[in-house]
C-alpha cells in the first residue's frame, strides 16, 4: 500500500478533520441527527471554524517549539497587523498574536531542530520592519489544545 503519511498528515494540520458524530452523540445520549443538527448550526454561526487533530509534534519532524517575541520599528508600530500577515504565511509559524508590553508580536513557531529554526529566523525574521526579537525555546509541552500530554499526567492527589 502507498505510503501517503506526510500527504495525510499535511491535510489535517489545515482542517481536513470531521468530528467523530457517534461518539458524541453516545456521549450526550443524544441521536446522530441531533448532533448533525447542532453541529452545522455552530459552524453556520461561526463558533467552530475548524475541525483538526491534536499531533504529537516529536513524531512529524516538528519537534523543537520556540516563542519568538518581535519589537517593530516606529514606522510599523502603527500597523503591527502587516507584519502579523507577511509571517502567517509560512508553515513553521503555528499562532501569531499581537500583543501589549515591550513587543508588539509573538510567534509561535515549530521545527525540526535549532538548526532549523536558525535558518527560518535568518531569512523570515530578519526583515525591514522589525528591530529586534527574543526567542524562548520550549523545553517540554504539558498541555496543548486542551489535551494533557501523558507523560506530564499527575497521579491522583498530587496537585
């Protein structure tokens, strides 16, 4: 059978994911009409906008996770949306966020490895518009979109 992990992988990063409608409806103890229903009225609402899998980052080759705090030159501090856009088009920027205190911007990015994530600063970052940055490397992530990750569990008790 062909091999069409990274292809599959790709797709459900941008949204290519449903909700499971069975288990939900088992859940609530409601019928699958039910939820179909509700469903397509959260999305024609706009409360859901996207449907995607939580993906253990380690095992698709985007292990190494850095916050990258962005100060602007005077002359972009005005519009820090411009900046926000250009840098929302590459694949290794997950969230960007405008933000208030010293920087005007965060990045949340992911890649391989710090060798990776050097050259992506070096030829993104490095643009007229942004004077200075600060990079936080994650060490372990706990928790992402709302899932625990097993290893970082607390047994019962131990809060």
């Amino acid at each position: 059978m062909k091999d069409v992990k990274e292809g599959v992988i790709g797709l459900i990063k941008t949204g290519y994911c449903t909700p499971k409608l069975s288990a939900i409806a088992r859940k609530l103890g409601v019928p699958v009409t039910t939820v179909q229903y509700n469903i397509k009225r959260l999305e024609e609402e706009g409360v859901v906008r996207e449907y995607k899998a939580v993906l253990d980052h380690s095992k698709i080759g985007e292990g190494f996770c850095c916050y990258v705090l962005v100060s602007l030159s005077p002359d972009e501090y005005g519009d820090p949306e411009r900046i926000a856009d250009l840098l929302a088009h590459y694949p290794q920027v997950e969230s960007i966020d405008i933000i208030t205190g010293d920087w005007e911007v965060i990045l949340k990015v992911r890649v391989k490895d710090m060798d990776e994530y050097y050259k992506f600063i070096k030829s993104t970052v490095a643009r007229k518009g942004i004077v200075k940055i600060t990079s936080l490397s994650s060490l372990r992530q706990v928790k992402n979109e709302f899932i625990l990750n097993k290893g970082n569990m607390k047994k019962k008790g131990g809060m």
